[in-house]
C-alpha cells in the first residue's frame, strides 16, 4: 500500500525545550493510526509539524512521497491535509453552520462562498447542503443556528471534524477528539470515523482514551522522549515494555509502577 506520510528523523526544539528528538514514523495510505504518548511528550507538537504551523529544525515530512516541510500550512492544506485542534476556538460571530461552510473558502474562495446572487447560488447551495449533511453526522443540527463559540467544548470538538471533513481530505489529522466528549457519543463517534476512513480518508488520531483507541485504530505509533517507542496493535499496548514504561515510568528493580500499583 502506498504511504500517505512519513516523517524521517524529525528534530525540533522550542528554544531550550527540545520535544522532537529524531521522531520517525510512516502512515500508509487507508489506514487509521493511534498517536500516543505521556502528557507533553510532543504529540500536538508532531500534527503542528505535519501542517505546517510549526516549522522543524531538522529531518524530513513528507506527504504521499513529496516533502512539505518548509511549506506554509496553506499549502499543505492543498495536499488535502487537514486538522483538528485540541483546543478549539470557534469565532463569536458565526453561527456553527457558516464556520462549517467558511471551510470550503480554501477551495471556492470567500466571496463565492457567500455571494448570493448570479452563477455562485449553485455553489452555495451544494456548500450548505454539505455543511447540514456534515452536522447531522457529527449530531450537530440542533446547534447549527447557535454562535459557534457558544457551543460547549465536546460539540466544538466535533464541529473542528465537520469543517475537516468539507473538502474531503485525504488525510485527517485528529488532536485528542474523544476529549471533552460525552463517554455516550463513543460509540457514535467511533462508527463516524470509521466512516470517513471507509470514504478512502486516512486517519492520524492523537488520543488518551485506549477504549476509543482499541475500538478504532488500526495500529499505534507511541511517543516518548522525542521518539517513536512502540509501532503496534492496539492490543498489544498493555504488554508492550517501552509504553508501561512510557507511561508509568520504569523503578530501578525493572517493575514498573504507579500510585501503589505495581504492573
Ligand atoms: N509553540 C510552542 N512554544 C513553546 N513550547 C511549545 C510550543 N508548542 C509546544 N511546546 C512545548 O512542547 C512540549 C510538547 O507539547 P505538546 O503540546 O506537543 O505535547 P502533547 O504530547 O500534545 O501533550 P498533551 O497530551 O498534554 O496534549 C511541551 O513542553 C510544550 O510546552
Ligand atoms: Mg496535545
């Protein structure tokens, strides 16, 4: 199978901070990968990297074979990258339904987006058909009249998948998107993603929630310390050394343990 990305001995420090120590991991084309790791090991730092936000110091990303670092996240957005953010923030004066359709402004342009009159009404109908389509399978139509930023945290989570879901990419980028969600919309959400990966889309998710992890990722790639610690199946996280000792830490005996409980 074709590789959708591949980041090569990627290096990158935030002044004295070095959070990217030669990190190297590859995503085949169709796949749904878990990103995993600690709290601060550089998981959001790697999907910033991949976009363009935050520009590496050294080692390669590349994107279906072509290298995009060094590129703006415009252009990398135009490989058909899109991303979701940990921390949404939605603007005041939008409703949840003009955000979602504002995010085929990269393809259609604002005005045609917008303009209600002559040879564009088309277009901004098939854009806002496509908007309720994406917020009815996200379970957002009850909102989508509502301020954007209005909405609560988990809904703006799923909003940030509605509006990278617009143009179809070919690879989405997911930053924690079971957080702040209700533990009921697992199940929905699970069935969703899978959906959009079914539609030909791979999948890059960062996530703490091992259920929601076991339940829809193919194969995890585990961070720690800058690097790639572990490339497996989900269900082979629990036994794996280098994530127990990722996550737990490792005692000088070689047990590992954590609030009295020894693994
Ligand atoms: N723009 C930035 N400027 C300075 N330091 C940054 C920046 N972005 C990230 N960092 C630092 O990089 C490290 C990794 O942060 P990052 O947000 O990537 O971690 P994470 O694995 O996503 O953590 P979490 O699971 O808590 O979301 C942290 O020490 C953070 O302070
Ligand atoms: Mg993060």
């Amino acid at each position: 199978m074709n590789t959708m990305l591949r980041l090569h001995d990627v290096h990158k420090s935030f002044g004295g901070n070095t959070v990217l120590t030669g990190l190297s991991f590859q995503v085949r084309a169709g796949e749904i990968v878990g990103l995993l790791g600690p709290n601060g090991c550089g998981k959001s730092t790697v999907l910033n990297t991949i976009t363009g936000y935050c520009p590496i110091d050294n080692g390669l990303i590349e994107i279906r074979g072509e290298p995009v670092n060094g590129m703006s996240s415009h252009e990398i957005a135009a490989k058909g990258v899109r991303r979701t953010f940990q921390l949404p923030s939605m603007p005041t004066r939008m409703s949840v339904e003009e955000v979602v359709m504002a995010a085929s402004i990269q393809k259609h342009g604002l005005f045609s987006t917008f303009c209600r009159s002559g040879s564009t009404r088309r277009l901004e109908r098939d854009t806002r058909s496509r908007a309720q389509h994406l917020l009815a399978e996200l379970l957002l139509t009850k909102v989508a009249h509502l301020p954007a930023a209005s909405i609560s945290g988990g809904q703006k989570k799923l909003l940030g998948i509605a509006c990278a879901m617009m143009e179809q990419p070919a690879l989405l980028l997911l930053d924690e998107p079971m957080a702040g969600v209700h533990p009921n919309l697992r199940a929905e959400l699970v069935s969703t993603l899978k959906r959009i990966n079914e539609q030909g889309i791979t999948l890059v998710i960062i996530e703490h929630d091992m259920h929601f992890i076991s339940e829809t990722c193919s194969r995890c790639v585990v961070l720690d310390k800058g690097k790639t610690v572990a490339d497996c199946l989900p269900c082979e996280l629990e036994s794996h050394e280098s994530v127990v000792e990722a996550y737990l830490g490792k005692k000088p005996s070689g047990q590992y343990q954590v609030a009295g409980v020894t693994a």
